[in-house]
C-alpha cells in the first residue's frame, strides 16, 4: 500500500506545472509584433455593409445568407424581402436578435439591412419595389423592442406571406 502512495507521489511531482499549459495568461507577455494597438470598437468602426455582414451575420446565416435551418438558422437567400410585404415584417428585421443585439451602431444596422435588401444583395429581388430604405432613426425606434416567441412571430409573419401567396421556399423555416 505504501508503494502505492510512493508511486502516485511521484507522478505528482513529474507532472508538475513545467508540464501543463499555462490557463493563465502572463500579465507580464506583450501583444504579438502588429498586435499591440488598441482595438476599434465595431459600433465605432467604419467598416462597409459587407464586412459588418461577415463580422455579424455570417457565422450564423453563412456567406450568401443561405442559413442553417438544422440550427434554426433560416435562409435569408432570396426570400428576406418577403418581410418587408407584411405587416410588422420591416420591424421583424431590425428586432431579430441577431441584429437587435448586434454590435452595430444604428446606422451601421440601418445600412447593413439596406445592403442586405438591395436587388443584387441577398434579398435577390425578394423586397417590393418601392422598397424605402431604413433610416437611422427607424432602427433606433424598433431596435429596443424585444421579440417574446421569435419562432411563433416568425411564423404569424410566414402565414401572412403564404396569404399574399408568396412562395416559401426550403429552408425559410426552419
């Protein structure tokens, strides 16, 4: 038995803190070559629409906005201006989660949306024609408005779609 305690004592010392990795981080290491500026905030920087999309919508809604529907992701692809159609659909864009609670500025939202709905964007057509851009002060006015049941107002907003008869494609719901 006392072999025993012998053998588990010395594994303890051979497996001392010189063999883990480090958990956490030296206060004393320095930034890498490059790295040692202060980071912009995303609500501050002047990054295009199509860069706030990559840092804010792609890893859920993927490069084109085809989601993930196993994930409850819908695709945006071609059918996101649908919404725009429907009664409370407009705000339904500003208040998704994802971009309510996004690290945009409101005009940075404002202008993501835009590029997202334009005809050659990934709404592909998809919003009506007189299609009125979204302002600033319109997504500082809805943006705060939380959505309870984002599936089921999700769903209320994809009935009144399948009453205009407008196709939903796979994928829209997930």
């Amino acid at each position: 038995m006392r072999s025993i305690f012998c053998v588990l004592a010395i594994t303890l010392v051979v497996a001392s803190p010189l063999g883990e990795a480090r958990v956490i981080p030296d206060p004393n290491q320095k930034p890498a070559p490059g790295n040692g500026a202060q980071q912009t905030p995303l609500h501050q920087a002047n990054y295009s629409p199509s860069v706030n999309y990559q840092l804010q919508c792609l890893g859920c809604h993927l490069t084109n906005g085809e989601g993930a529907p196993r994930n409850d992701v819908p695709m945006m692809k071609g059918f996101v201006g649908n919404f725009l159609k429907v009664e409370g659909g407009r705000e339904f864009l500003i208040q998704v989660p994802g971009s309510s609670l996004s690290a945009l500025n409101n005009q940075q939202l404002a202008e993501l949306l835009n590029w997202i709905l334009k005809g050659d964007g990934i709404a592909a057509g998809s919003a009506p024609k007189n299609f009125k851009p979204y302002t600033e002060k319109e997504v500082e006015t809805y943006r705060g408005v939380m959505i309870k049941n984002l599936p089921g107002h999700r769903r209320m907003l994809i009935e009144q779609m399948q009453n205009l008869d407008i196709d939903i494609p796979d994928g829209v719901i997930p």
